[in-house]
C-alpha cells in the first residue's frame, strides 16, 4: 500500500483549517481516509465560540475511528453520527442553529478487498483510478452549478442558499445533511487508486486550468501531492502579481491525500 498525504495552510499567519487522515485497522483489511475542509466564516458573530479549526479536527477525528472501527456502517451514517458527537460536544455552550456554525466540506473513502465506498459533501474532489487508467471525478458539484448573483453576499447565501434545498449543504451541526451527501460504492478491482483534495488544491483544475482531472492525477501520483500545492501556489502568485487574483483568497487551505489501496 502506498499513502500520501500534504496539506498547507493558505496563510502561514493563520491555522490550518483543513483535516485529513487515513486509517488502518490492526487486522490489516482495507482503509480509509478523511478529508475536510473547514468553511472559513465572514467577520462576524458564528453563535460559537469554538474555532473553525477546533471544530474539523474533532468531526475528522470521530470520523476516522468510525469509519475504521464500524465498517459494516454505512459512509452516511458514519457521517451522520460524527456529526452528533460533534455537535454534542459544544451544544450547551453555543448556537449550533446560526448559519454560520463552524462546518466543513466532505471527503471519505473505504475500501475492503471487495469494495470501495464512496460520500462526497459539497466542493472537495475525489478522484478514482482504474486499472485501464481511466480517472474518475467523484463529485457534489451543486455549488459550482448555482448562478454566480446567487452568490453575491454572505447574508444572501446564508438565507437562501447554506444547507438549504436548492442550494448546498455542508456538514455543521445538524446529522440528517449526511444523507444529502453523493455516495457509491465500487468493486475493488475496479479501483487501483485514490486522490482527495481540497478545493484549494483543486484551483490547478477548476480555477487555472492547468489541465482536467486526469491530469491532475497523473501529477499526483507522479510527484506527489505536495508537487500539485506547490504549483498552485505558484499560480496564485502569479496571478496576483498580475493584478487579477479574482473573487475569492489569493491563497486557500490546500490538502491532497493520495492512496494505492
């Protein structure tokens, strides 16, 4: 088995609010790995006191012993009940109803010698090799397909949009968003690898166009994840130096697990 795993805050000054992990289980059987990435909140009060980070590290950690130790339980449920872990720990001292309630992005993988399971929530990237090398995006692409004045300010996405039919849904405070998530399951054989990002990793695809997402699995493979970072930064630089760094960060969190079940 081959694991790889970068991740790089976007600013240095600034904690990391991504998470990631892959988990083995001592009876050497299948894997599975996490990604997270945390919803970084306008200025403003959250209805908690807890910080972005505080928050993806406990959801990322109950989640890696449950996908781990219950492997019978299905990805959404695992989700489901990480999210009331979660939520239980800081419910009496916070407003876990605001729309800004610390929350995350989804990525989780498990594989066993029959299958691979799959659960994608909101815009991190999962990417599934074949053995003939076909790479397949696995994806909830329900934000990138909302219209762009949708998006025009924070108060607006929050009311209409924000874990809200028709809009997107993030994993917060509340367990029944897991069954919103995009999930699947493959025959093993049809699966020799897997890649994780976050949408800060994933800009090389979606925002530069430095190629499609086979392309950028072949990178990653190839050189690695920290490889595809640091080229993406390198495109943030240069974009920013040119004046045009767009909506958005210049520099976001950017994570990248990579594994050869």
């Amino acid at each position: 088995m081959r694991t790889e795993l970068f991740s790089q805050p976007g600013d240095p000054d600034r904690p990391n609010e991504d998470f990631a992990s892959v988990g083995l289980p001592a009876c050497g059987q299948g894997g599975s790995l996490v990604v997270l990435d945390g919803v970084t909140p306008p200025r403003g009060d959250t209805g908690c006191s807890h910080t972005v980070p505080w928050f993806t590290a406990r959801l990322g950690g109950a989640l890696t012993e449950l996908t781990v130790s219950l492997p019978d339980v299905p990805l959404v449920d695992a989700l489901s009940r990480a999210i009331a872990r979660t939520a239980e720990t800081h419910a009496a001292t916070c407003d876990l109803s605001h729309p800004r309630t610390p929350q995350a992005t989804v990525v989780l993988a498990r594989w066993s010698p029959e299958t691979v399971e799959y659960l994608v929530l909101s815009d991190s990237a999962l990417l599934a090799e074949s053995p003939d090398g076909t790479v397949t995006p696995l994806l909830d692409d329900r934000l990138s397909r909302l219209p762009r004045a949708a998006l025009a300010t924070d108060a607006l996405v929050d009311a209409t949009l924000r874990n809200r039919e028709g809009g997107f849904f993030t994993a917060a405070a509340d367990p029944s968003v897991a069954a919103r998530a995009v999930t699947g399951v493959l025959p093993r054989g049809e699966v020799t690898a897997l890649a994780a990002l976050t949408d800060g990793a994933a800009r090389w695809v979606e925002r530069f166009r430095e190629g499609d997402w086979a392309d950028c699995f072949r990178l990653v493979r190839k050189e690695g994840p920290r490889a595809l970072v640091d080229r993406v930064r390198e495109l943030e630089r240069a974009r920013a130096a040119q004046g045009c760094a767009g909506r958005g960060k210049t520099h976001d969190d950017a994570t990248v697990v990579y594994v050869e079940p």
